[in-house]
C-alpha cells in the first residue's frame, strides 16, 4: 500500500514534467541552427576512424507512422555489413519524426524507430556493447522545417553517430 502511495504521486510528477517540457517550445534560432547543421556534411572530431564511419553508415529513412518497415530495407544491411566489417567501431542511434502530429506521439515513434534499429542490428549480428545508446528525438533538430509532406519525409529518419572508444 505504502508503495501505491509513493508509485502515485512520481507518476503524476514524471507525466507533468513531460508534458511541460513538450510544451516549450523551440526558437525559430533552435531550429534554423539544426535544419543548417543537418544540411553540412558531418565533421569527423574523432579522427579518421569516425571519417570513415560517417562515410559508410547511412541514415535510414522509414514512411508515415511506421517504426518497423524502412523505405530501403537495404540501406540498414548495407549498415549491418559494414558494421560487422568494423568491429571496433561504436555509436549511437538517433531517432527522428516529422513535425507532422502530436510532440508526444512523434517522441514516441521516434523512440520506437531507434528501439527497432537496434534491435535489428542486435539480431544481425552487431554485438549489443557496441550500440552506446539508442536515443529518441523525436520533432526536434529537423533536417528540413517546411510544413508540407516532402520536408516532413525528410525527417523520418534514424541516424548513426559514430562513438570514440
């Protein structure tokens, strides 16, 4: 009973605390930096090893509210190839939603898209050490900021971003 009393009011708290951080909003600064930083090419601050990663491993892109079918299934074994072909390499996962819809709603795709990601490229062959983590962004940081199908395309996406050991 005790534990019903604590379990509670955190909950309360937690789904407050998220529902007050959807509600900021982002500056039009915000998001003009991201959609500028997304459109250059990646630097490599790591070195040649994460030149060559960013080189290699390509993002993958999946359609209107669907976490588990991407656009080009080959892109993510392409991936899978080059990952085992690298053992060393580490990285993150990053997901992403368009604009399009709720902010909560878009989080959560995006958090099952990277899940997903990672979970297939477990079941591929990629040791699970190597993923250091898989992150939902789900709206934030867009590639494109138009409010029309063919830039919210652009933002369905889950990105690779290379680890330093």
């Amino acid at each position: 009973m005790k534990c019903r009393l604590v379990l509670v009011p955190v909950t309360m708290l937690l789904w407050s605390s998220i529902a007050i951080f959807a509600q900021r909003g982002t500056s039009s600064a915000d998001v003009a930096f991201w959609v500028d930083y997304w459109g250059k090419p990646r630097v490599a601050l790591f070195g040649p090893d994460e030149q060559t990663f960013n080189q290699n491993v390509h993002e993958i892109m999946f359609p209107v509210n669907v976490f588990d079918r991407p656009l080009d299934s080959n892109t993510l074994n392409e991936n899978v190839q080059w990952l085992k072909d690298h053992p060393s390499a580490r990285f993150y996962i990053d997901g992403y939603a368009s604009s399009d819809g709720q902010e909560g709603y878009n989080l959560n795709l995006s958090r099952q898209r990277a899940e997903w990601v990672r979970r297939v490229l477990i079941r591929k062959g990629i040791a699970e050490n190597r993923i250091a983590l898989a992150v939902p962004w789900g709206q934030l940081y867009p590639t494109c900021t138009e409010r029309d199908h063919e830039c919210w395309s652009k933002n369905r996406v889950v990105r690779f971003v290379y680890s330093p050991n």
